[in-house]
C-alpha cells in the first residue's frame, strides 16, 4: 500500500519541476565555485555557506508549501481505506528521497568530473546536506501539519530556519561573552551538537583544512568527534531531530480533522 | 709583463709541487687522508667505501668522482671531521651518519676553522648534514641533504651554523631533518637561493645571528615553517613561505626581531603567513599574502612596523591583533576584502581600510568562538562593525589602500 501511495507522491514531486530546478541550482553552483573560485579550501566554503544556508531553508519553505498544496490530494486519499500513517510517511518520503537524490546528483556530479568525490570535506558536506534534508523536512512537516493556515505556517517556518541558521549562533556568541572568563569549550560541544546546521558547520569545516586555524577549541572538537561516545552523541542529537518532530507530526496528521 | 710571467711561472711551480693522491676501490679513504701533505688533491673514484671517523688534517682538496659514496653504517662518530683551514670538499656523497644523542655526529664537521668550501656533495640518511662550529669565511653550495627521521629528538639539522662569521650558504636543497637550516650566533651570513623543504620542525631557524641575508629561498611544507628569534639586522629578499599548514606552522615566526627588512617575499597557503611577537622596526613591503589561514598575526608589543605596496588577497584573516592599540603603519597595500572606491582614478581608496576584522578579535579574546568560523551570523557582524566600527582598533588602518595589487615583479 504504502509503495503505491509513495509512487503517487514521487510522481506528483516530479510534476512541479522544483527537483529539477534544485539538481541544476546545485550542478551549476558546484561547477561554478570549483572554476572560479582559487583553490579547493575556497571552493569547500563557498559551498558549505550555501549549503549551510539554502538547505534548511529549502527544505522548510518547500517541506510546508508542499503539505499545505497537497491539500486535495491529501484529502481525497483519505476517503479511500488506506492507514493515514502510511499517508503520512508517503507524504513525507515522496518529498525528502527525491531531494536527496537531487542534492547529492547536484553536488556529486561536478565533483566526481573533478575527481574530488572521495575527498573527505567534500564527503562530511555531502553526508551534511543530506542529513539536514532529512531534519528540516522533518521540522517543517510538523509546521505543516500543527498550522492549518498557509500563511501563518510558512512565517513559522521561516522563523525556525532563522533561528537555526543564522540567530542560534548569536545566542552561541552571547554565552561566549558572558561567560569569557570560564573554560567554555565543552559548553559550546553541548551548544553545537544541539543544533544541526552548527554540528554540520563544524563538523565539515573540522574534516577542512580550516581545522588548523582553529587551535586549542578546535582540537578539543577534534577529540571529541573522533570518540566514539561523540559520534554516538552528535549521531543520537541529529536522529532525535528528526523522529521527534516527525512523531509529534505523524499524530497531529492522525488526529487532524481535514 | 715581466712579472706577470714570473707569476704564472711560481703558480706552476707550487701545483707541480702538490701532488694528487687516487683512492680506488679497495683503498681506504683513511689512508689517503693520513698521506695527504698540504696542497694536495685527494680524488676519490667512484665506489662504496665504508668507513667512518674520517679526519682530514691538513690544507687540501677532497674531490668525490661520481657515484663515489662513503658509507658510515650508523658507525662511529662524524663521518668527515675538517682539522685544517683552506679545504675545498667537492663532489662526495655521504651515507648514514650514526644518530647520538649526546654528540651532534654530523656528514661533514668542522671546527673552528677558516676558509673551508663543501660544495656539491650529497648527504643522505644523516643525523646531522654539515656542521660548522666556531669557523669563518665558509662556503656551504649546491649541496643536497636528506633525512629521513620521523621524530625531532632523532634527526639533527641539515645545515648547521653556530658561532660562526661570513658564510655563504647557497643553492643547497636540504629535506627531512630537525631543522633544515640552522644558525646561532652567526654574523654576516648569506643564504641565496636554497630549498628548505619537509623538515620535522623549521625550515629555517635562527638565533642570535645578527646581519645576516637570506634572498631567494623557498621554505616548503615544514613541521612548522620558518622561526627566527632574539635578531638585528635580517634582510630578507624574494623568499618563498608555502604550505607550512598545522596547529603550530608558521610561514615565518618573527619573535624579538628588530630593524629587519623584507621585501618581496611570499607567503602561501601557510596557517599563520607572519606570527610576530615583539618585533619592532621592521619593514616590510612589496610581499604577497594569499590563502593564508591569517595573514599576520601582530601582538600588541610590536612596535614602528611598516607595512607597505604589499598584497593581501584570499586570507581567511588579514590581520588579527591581541591590542586595542596598534604602533605600526600600514599603507598603499592592497587588501582583497577592501570594500571602498576611488572616486578621483588614483589607483588609491578614498576610504581609509581597517584590516582587523571584528571577528578576528573576538578569535583574539574568546578562543572558544573560534567555533563560529564561517558562520552567517559572524559575516552579519563583521559588515556591521566595518559599517560602524566600534570594536576593532581605529588605528588598525591602511589609510591609502590601493584599489589594485602593485605591478608584479617580472
């Protein structure tokens, strides 16, 4: 059942056209950072700005745009004897695995034509992007679904991903300051890991060469991504970050009168 | 005329009187240094000669043929110690040389000597290269140097100066030892056109060794880079600083160095291009900064700099500082992240450039904000603050930034 509902929603997200136009927003940005930009340091950043920036929000303002367009879809599969769990997860993954896929071709391609695919930085914002894919359409079918109004649910949503992206770190900065005078360097691991867009910065510039510029702090991280217990803790923090709102999401649609 | 003639009569007189001593295979180069009388030419066929401890004690010229290679299988103490002043060691390669860790054991070793030139000879697996000691006028050239120590406490220096005056260290090509060019108390030496590359620790490193020149050397992927310390007087020309990336490398470590001149120099791809700590009245002009992680770094004790004509482009930070306050001068540098324009078409900014950024100084206080490196939120900041600084030092500032870098050299 779900296969079928899921071929319906992949269908009607190969009808927009929006997937296509991400593959070639990524292709091009790709291509274009590595000939014109110098060096592949430069490139890496480049790269991981956008990628920092435009997949969050991406995958927020599409994740709701897309629950709240499919409305009449939604509705009317919902007469037919079908469990609306398996609606919801169709829902979810005819959106996510086709921009994982795009995102991955996007990025991919130019790279794998430079022979970079198997360099590590380039890898950790490959895994990155796909990992906050997969969280922020999570966060932004929650939106979706708890707000009934169009409007109202996509300035919620824009509000998470400022928040996220770019207001967090504010807050990160804020307690860096006021607490100068303490060793700060587990607090902000703790600060970091608790937000993805951070632990995917981090984590891609510390596979960089950047990571040399980062002295004491950044070799504090270093230890504590290389550990076990780190990976297991950062891994745990980003699936936390998808299941639950996909949990809180997954009841709202079962309970929601359509 | 007349005199000329007899000059040239009384030179051949004196070769004729030298005479030329062949070590072949199966003889010992012992022997040959042991029969040599001043003025005499030891030439050495090619051939592996395994022998070590090996002292030349009087005025002569040791000349290797090629492929004739003396091997000291870890043995014994230096290979060649020079006992006599005026000895010319061309041509030799050495192989190796005993690792000690009481005794610098050394290819070549010489002490308190004059005159001595050691020119296109080949080290390979020393412990330390050529090492001079308490010596003068000295030629060191076109020597090639491998080591191949993992660790800084098992590999000695490639070239080794102390207390030494006028030496000419030129085109040599030293890798893979402790520090790749080493001099300490050493005054009026000159280092032209050497390569320094893959050293433990520092390509170049000296101490204490006042009017001294280095022109035309690259400094290449050291353990961490070049640190030159406690110095008058260093004049350095069209050096190249590459690839010195890690925690702790340096393009060049400046520390307690005063009245120094360095123009055209290089610096890329290095984690810090120039780290300076107590540096004064230096002048630096004419170089290149790029794809540095920071540019320089400039503590708050380095006083009268100048920097000028020099050219910052594609650092992750131009220039950091630990100080509010800044005694050194920056002017007419180009600076690839300088926003303003230039109105009259004088190739100069109207608007003066603060190079310091509000981040970088956050970076100086807080170490741990290092963390928000290329962060959206810093990118806001630091527009804010280059709009309307409030943080970073007003006199942190190119008051005539050029709108274009300076012609290149050809």
């Amino acid at each position: 059942m779900i296969g079928k509902l899921l071929g319906f929603a992949l269908k009607d997200i190969a009808r927009s056209k929006w997937v296509l136009l991400y593959v070639f927003f990524f292709i091009l940005l790709t291509e274009g950072l590595l000939r014109f930009t110098a060096g592949e340091a430069k490139t890496v950043v480049g790269l991981m700005n956008i990628v920092l920036l435009l997949i969050p929000l991406g995958a927020s303002m599409f994740g709701t745009l897309h629950l709240h367009n499919s409305r009449e879809f939604i509705e009317l599969i919902l007469t037919q004897p079908v469990r609306r769990s398996s609606v919801f997860a169709a829902l979810w993954l005819g959106v996510v695995i086709p921009f994982l896929a795009a995102f991955t071709l996007g990025v991919g391609i130019p790279m794998a034509a430079h022979g970079l695919i198997a360099d590590p930085t380039i890898v950790a914002l490959m895994v990155s992007g796909n990992v906050l894919t997969i969280v922020f359409f999570a966060l932004s079918f929650l939106v979706g679904i708890v707000i009934a109004d169009k409007a109202m649910s996509m300035g919620v949503a824009f509000v998470m991903w400022l928040f996220f992206a770019v207001l967090y770190d504010g807050l990160i900065l804020w307690v860096s300051v006021q607490y100068a005078d303490y060793p700060l360097e587990e607090a902000t691991i703790a600060m970091v890991v608790l937000n993805p867009v951070d632990l995917a910065r981090i984590v891609v510039t510390l596979t960089s060469d950047h990571a040399a510029l980062m002295g004491y702090t950044g070799a504090v991280f270093n230890q504590f991504f290389g550990t076990m217990r780190g990976i297991l803790i950062s891994a745990g923090s980003l699936v936390l970050w998808t299941a639950v709102p996909l949990w809180f999401a997954k009841r709202a649609f079962d309970k929601r009168d359509w | 005329m007349k005199l000329a003639t007899l000059l040239v009569l009384l030179l051949a007189v004196q070769t004729l009187g030298a005479t030329t001593i062949r070590v072949v295979k199966g003889g010992t180069v012992a022997q040959a240094f042991a029969r040599a009388q001043a003025g005499d030419t030891v030439h050495i066929a090619a051939g592996v000669y395994q022998e070590t401890d090996l002292v030349i004690g009087v005025r002569c010229t040791v000349l290797g043929a090629s492929g004739a290679v003396i091997d000291a299988h870890k043995r014994g103490s230096s290979v060649i110690s020079v006992h006599a002043d005026d000895v010319l060691i061309r041509g030799l390669t050495i192989r190796n040389v005993a690792v000690a860790y009481t005794e610098d054991n050394a290819a070549i070793k010489v002490y308190d000597r004059r005159r001595i030139t050691i020119e296109r000879c080949t080290v390979e697996n020393g412990y330390f290269g050529i090492y001079l000691s308490k010596s003068e006028d000295c030629t060191i050239a076109y020597n090639v140097l491998r080591s191949s120590g993992k660790e800084e406490s098992s590999t000695g220096n490639g070239i080794h100066l102390w207390t030494s005056r006028n030496i000419l260290v030129e085109g040599n090509d030293v890798r893979g030892w402790r520090d790749g060019i080493y001099f300490e108390f050493v005054h009026h030496g000159t280092v032209l056109s050497n390569h320094s590359e893959s050293n433990n620790r520092y390509g170049l490193h000296f101490m204490f060794s006042d009017s001294c020149s280095y022109k035309h050397n690259a400094f290449v992927n050291n353990g961490s880079g070049v640190a030159v310390m406690f110095t008058h007087e260093v004049y350095m020309e069209d050096n190249l600083f590459q690839d010195n990336w890690g925690d702790a490398a340096y393009g060049i470590l400046l520390k307690e160095i005063t009245r120094g001149h360095m123009v055209n120099c290089r610096f890329v791809r290095n984690s810090i291009a120039i780290h300076a700590e107590g540096a004064t009245s230096i002048l630096i002009e004419g170089c290149e900064f790029r794809y540095n992680g920071y540019a320089m770094r400039m503590m708050g004790n380095c006083i009268g700099n100048t920097i000028r004509n020099c050219v910052f482009d594609g650092n992750t930070f131009d220039v950091t500082t630990n100080s509010t306050t800044s005694l050194n001068t920056f002017h007419r540098n180009f600076w690839s992240a300088y926003e303003g324009y230039d109105l009259n078409k004088d190739g100069i900014g109207d608007v003066p450039h603060h190079p310091v950024r509000l981040y970088s100084m956050l970076v100086e206080q807080i170490p741990s904000s290092v963390m928000l490196m290329h962060s959206l939120f810093i990118s806001i900041l630091d527009v804010a603050e280059q709009v309307m600084p409030s943080v970073t030092p007003e006199t942190f500032v190119d008051v005539s930034p050029r709108m274009r870098p300076p012609r290149s050299r050809p």
